[in-house]
C-alpha cells in the first residue's frame, strides 16, 4: 500500500512541475523565412503575449501543441508543421503550391527571455 501511495505521489509531482513548462515557450523569438533573398524574406516574431508579422501585431491569440503553431491574422486561419525535434524550423501549411521554411533566428530568441 506504500508504494502505491507514494508512485502517486510521484505522478502528482511529474505533472505539476509539466505545468511550469509550456511549449510555447521554445517558439519565443524570430523566424526568417529561408530559401529567398535576404532582402525579401519575411519574418515572423513571436512572444508570450502575440504574434508580429513583418513588424505588425497580426494576433494577441494563438496555439501550439508541440507540433502544429496555428493563429489567424486577417480572418485567414495560419497551420506552421514543425520540422524537427529541436523546434528550430517549421513550415507553412497552405493549400497553396508555395509553402514557405521558416527559421528560429537564436540571435533574437534569447534576448526576448
């Protein structure tokens, strides 16, 4: 009966120290558009509190579930995939034959923390 009590008490622990951690957490900074000119490539920068596109707040909402970063801006629903482990690239998912990289600029993610 002990160790029933305390692998509960282990359970309880593990997921109230998940909730310290959210996933958003690893997206905070700026994403550059990859595979075009330096000139032309869009940014997208996200905080804890919006979502900025090319240096205009286009939303004050969005979600991440670890894997799929989604948000409207300008009533058009937005779906990034991300493309590896490391939370460094993602894609745009658009029923659009152009669907734009992008990458996690870490010259601007640690100084937004």
């Amino acid at each position: 009966m002990g160790t029933i009590v305390v692998g509960g008490g282990y359970i309880y622990l593990y997921l109230q120290a998940r909730n310290f951690y959210t996933p958003q957490d690893s997206l905070y900074g700026v994403w550059v558009e990859q595979n075009v000119a330096p000139y032309s490539a869009n940014t997208i920068e996200i905080r804890p509190d919006s979502i900025t596109i090319q240096g205009h707040t286009v939303t004050t909402k969005y979600l991440f579930n670890g894997e799929v970063l989604s948000f409207s801006a300008g009533g058009i629903r937005q779906n990034y995939q991300m493309l590896n482990d490391k939370k460094t690239e993602m894609r745009l998912m658009s029923p659009d034959s152009y669907s734009p990289t992008y990458r996690l600029s870490e010259k601007y993610k640690n100084d937004l923390r």
